[in-house]
C-alpha cells in the first residue's frame, strides 16, 4: 500500500543523514546533524558522543482499524503511512512494548498476543546512545498462554496475565518480557505457572515480581470467586519465578494495579492494598475507602515514575458513576479529585503525561481534560488545569461500539486523539493546549498506541 496521509504539522524540523555504522547491516541507522561545540564549552565527550548517534523523531503512531483486523503505522514527522498490517484474528487490543519499540497485538479469546516492530529502537553502547529506525515490520514473535487479559509494563518489563480457561483445563499464567526479549525471540520467557484459573494481574519490579492469588473458594473473601484477594512476591530464578512471600494484607474481589517508583497498588473492595520494599521484603498495608465511595470499588489504577500519586478510578461492577481518587501510598491517604467528569460525559482514555506532571481525561464529549498536581497545605492536590474540545463533530453520530481515544509521546509533550467519526488523529501540544497537526485516516480509528525511542532520565543529564 502506498497511500500518503499528510501530517500538517505547525513546526516540525529535522535533519538527517544516512550513514553506516555499527549494528545490524540491514539496518538504516539515522544521525541527526552534529551539534556545534564550543571550545569553552565543558559537556564530556561521553555527550557528545550521544548527539552523533541519536535520532532526532517525533517517533511513530500504531493505528488499530475499527472496520477491519488491521493495524497501520504512521512516521510522526510528516504524517506518511509507512504500512499496514493484517492482523491474524479480527477481534484485538493495542498497547505498547516496555521501551515502545513494538505495538503488541492481543485477541483474547484467541489465546494470541503478538507484535508489530515499529522500527525504532535505542540501544546502549556504553560509550554512547545508538539510536537505530528501520522500516515497521510484522514480528513472527508470540507469546503463548491461555486467555491474555491484563498487560501492563514497567521499567522496561512488560507483564501479560493470562487468566487461563475452565473448559480447556488451561491455569493462569504470568510471562515477562523486554523489547530485547521479543527482538531476539527469547524462549523461555521468565514465567510463572499457576495451578488455577484467576481473573488476575502482575506487576513486573525488575527480578521481582508482584501478582495476584487466588485461594480455594471457602476461604476467598472475593465475592466473584474468579478474583483473587491476596498478593504473592515472586523472585526470578532461571527463567521461573518463584514465591518467596505473600502479603499478609488480604484484598477482597482484587482488580486492577499500577505502581509509581517506591509503591506498587491493587484495587480492592474495601480500599487500596499498597506495598513497598523494606530491608529485603515487601511490607503491606490497606488504605480504607473514604465514604464517598460508598460501596464503589477502585478498579482500575494509573501511576508514574515521577507521581507520588497515583489516580484510582472508583466504579460499580455495572459501570455507571465515576468517581476519580487520588491514592497517596507514602502518605497513607485517598481523597476525591477536585474534578469529576461531567454528568453527560463518560471518561473514556486516562494517562500520565510523559514526564508525570499531568494526568489526563478523555471524555465522550470529545472533550480533554488536563489535571496537574498543585501544593496546598502541605500536601499534593490534582486540579484541573485546562480542557480543549478535540472534536467539532456530532457526538450522538458515534458508530456504536467505538469511542474516542487517545495515546501520549513519552519524548516530548504532545498527546494524540483518535476521532472514529472525523476519521482522524489530532496531535495536541500540552503546554499550549493547541491542536498542532492532524492525520486524515480512511477508516474509523479502534485505538492508538505511540512507538519510538522514549526520553530517558540520560537525556537530561
């Protein structure tokens, strides 16, 4: 296929120039200009190392179709397709890899998940950065298990949670994986068998491993007995890894988790079940509901590296109400958002800005909320900062079963907005709160996801 989208950006600048170098000799390896050194400047060479080999990018957009069992992906600098892919099964989620080298594939009901490589990636050479772009291609790649539900990543892991399938006799399962990993084909992957299905999740934490358990039905304290309510600590050893504690905190009906630096969450009936590591092992506690929620359980939980909070979304087992907490682990606390969505708009996308100073709320309105966190007596408090209108469509003409969605740049401040109905992706400037560019699609939009080399705690030193 060779169908241009043009990418109407407000500024966009680069250079480059082809040159061969260290790698794989297949593939293109792109230098930005080099950046002129003064003689009185004092960057080490180790720096300026870096500029030769680094790549100046936008980065790259994997577009899931909502109208076929296709996935395309987009070069950010100018908005071309660069190809498309037909995907095995037609039912399929998107995400990306740890390091956003790969769109990772999964049908659930299909037992798959798969990869597509993006084609830009980073690699450390010690005495530099390399940064390699290539074109995308379909990777051969899967990662095997039965009914892959939760996949969430962390510091380069990504973690997929297969909840395993009753009528197959198939238990759940848990396989970690880096971009290095899925690059080279690594099997076995690190992975954690269990004897049981489970509805469950994990969270990678480099040789350690935090996931869910779910005990035998007379003493699960979860209501839907498919849910797990304790946590397990699990060490790698030789590709497996294996329990070395559970936390003596017990979490009925447990869904949802994310973590921040220091803290790993999981959502629980009855509150948050919050960990961390002290002198070797991981102590627990239980940060209560407040009463707002009244019987509302937080489900689904957001965190970043740099957030000492992190954001809980609070909903009944039907769906319906909304309510936005903010869980404080170090500080043992929950409160409500100051914001809250508006009666007729359902939030339907959350995330972290790359840097974790904002957190933002997509609605059905078409509406994105950005909410920063400010001090105030002593304490964190998120508010609302600023909202912009993505779409000048007629909501109501929505196809069913889509919405809009949306995915954030983790090497700048830019966020993308996926429109079914226009039939497009807007890149939005966070700072400004301005639609800077626009990609014409000519199909309905299912989901996004953002793929490059992501800016790293290197790239501010």
């Amino acid at each position: 296929m060779t169908n241009t989208h043009k990418f109407n950006l407000l500024a966009i600048a680069i250079g480059a120039i082809l040159l061969t170098g260290c790698g794989d000799a297949e593939t293109t390896l792109i230098e930005k200009d080099p950046i002129e050194v003064p003689e009185d400047d004092h960057d080490d060479d180790h720096d300026h190392d870096d500029d030769e080999y680094t790549i100046d990018s936008m980065g790259r957009l994997a577009v899931l179709s909502a109208e076929s069992n296709v996935a395309t992906i987009f070069d950010l600098d100018d908005g071309d397709q660069l190809d498309s892919f037909t995907l095995i099964h037609t039912s399929n989620t998107l995400t990306s890899s740890a390091d956003y080298r790969f769109a990772v594939i999964a049908s659930r009901a299909q037992d798959y998940v798969g990869f597509i490589d993006g084609g830009m990636w980073r690699e450390d050479h010690t005495a530099h950065l390399h940064d390699y772009e290539q074109s995308p291609v379909m990777s051969d790649f899967e990662v095997t298990g039965s009914r892959p539900t939760h996949i969430l990543s962390h510091d380069g892991q990504l973690a997929v949670f297969f909840d395993g399938d009753a009528d197959a006799g198939t238990p759940a399962s848990v396989k970690v994986a880096t971009d290095t990993q899925i690059s080279s084909e690594a099997d076995p992957l690190p992975t954690l068998d269990y004897t049981i299905i489970m509805h469950g999740v994990a969270e990678p934490r480099g040789e350690y491993l935090l996931s869910t358990i779910r005990r035998d039905d007379a003493e699960n304290t979860s209501v839907a007995k498919i849910l797990p309510d304790q946590v397990g600590v699990y060490h790698l050893h030789d590709d497996v890894y294996e329990q070395e504690q559970v936390l003596d905190v017990l979490c009925p009906d447990l869904h949802g988790a994310a973590q921040n630096e220091d803290y790993v969450v999981f959502g629980c009936t009855d509150g948050v079940l919050s960990a961390h590591e002290h002198d070797g092992e991981y102590e627990a506690e239980k940060i209560a509901n407040i009463a707002l929620l009244d019987g509302l359980r937080i489900g689904t939980l957001y965190g970043h590296e740099e957030s000492d909070s992190l954001i809980g979304i609070a909903s009944g087992h039907d769906a319906g109400e909304v309510i936005l907490i903010d869980v404080n682990p170090e500080q043992s606390t929950m409160e409500e958002l100051s914001w809250q969505p508006e009666a007729d708009a359902t939030p339907v996308s959350y995330a972290f800005s790359h840097e974790g100073d904002a957190f933002l709320i997509l609605d059905s309105q078409g509406v994105l909320n950005v909410l920063e966190a400010h001090e105030e007596h002593g304490g964190l408090h998120w508010e609302l900062r600023d909202s912009i209108d993505i779409s000048e469509q007629d909501v109501s003409a929505m196809p069913e079963g889509m919405s809009f969605s949306m995915t954030v740049a983790q090497n700048g401040d830019f966020v993308y907005v996926a429109d079914p109905i226009a039939q497009h992706v807007l890149q939005i400037d966070l700072e400004s709160l301005t639609i800077t560019g626009d990609i014409e699609l000519d199909f309905a939009p299912d989901n996004i996801s953002w793929l490059g080399i992501a800016e790293s705690d290197h790239d501010h030193d």
